[in-house]
C-alpha cells in the first residue's frame, strides 16, 4: 500500500527533513520525491509505502497533518486507494 502526501507553504529550513522523518518513525518508506521552490513558495510530493507502517494509516496522516501546522504549511496525505478513485476514468 502507497500514500500520496502533499506538502505547500512559505520555504523555510527542514521541511523535506521533517517530513521525512516523521515517515521514518512510523516506518513508512519514502519511495519517490519531487519538490520544487517558486519565488519563496515550497511544494513538495512525496510517494511512500505504508506496507510496513508501524501504526494505523490515519495515525501516520495525523502526525503529518499536525508537523505540517507546527510549521506553517499545509500537509495533505492520501491513501493510494482514495487516490486511484479520484482518477479513474
């Protein structure tokens, strides 16, 4: 199983390395990242595989819903199901 986890705001230090490690906690493995900067705006997408998460989906999503307002940013996680949903034709 995958999740999908969006990540938008002002750039400051550490947000790839916050988000990361918070994935590493719950042993979510980050699969795949693409982050760009424009002007001074981050927007970050990272896939990772929740096979082996050591605590439930909605735990994992919290804690980086929450990382994600302690700075300042908006943090979206999606589980692949619900994402697959939204796209199929």
């Amino acid at each position: 199983m995958k999740a999908v986890v969006a990540v938008i705001g002002k750039d400051t230090v550490g947000i790839l390395a916050k988000i990361s490690t918070i994935c590493a906690e719950y042993n979510a493995n980050v699969m795949d990242v693409t982050q760009t900067i424009m002007q001074d705006m981050f927007a970050m997408t990272m896939l990772i595989d929740i096979s082996k998460c050591s605590s439930e989906y909605g735990v994992l999503a919290e804690q980086l819903k929450k990382a994600g307002e302690e700075m300042n940013l908006q943090v979206h996680v999606m589980h692949e199901d619900i994402f697959n949903s939204m796209h199929k034709i």
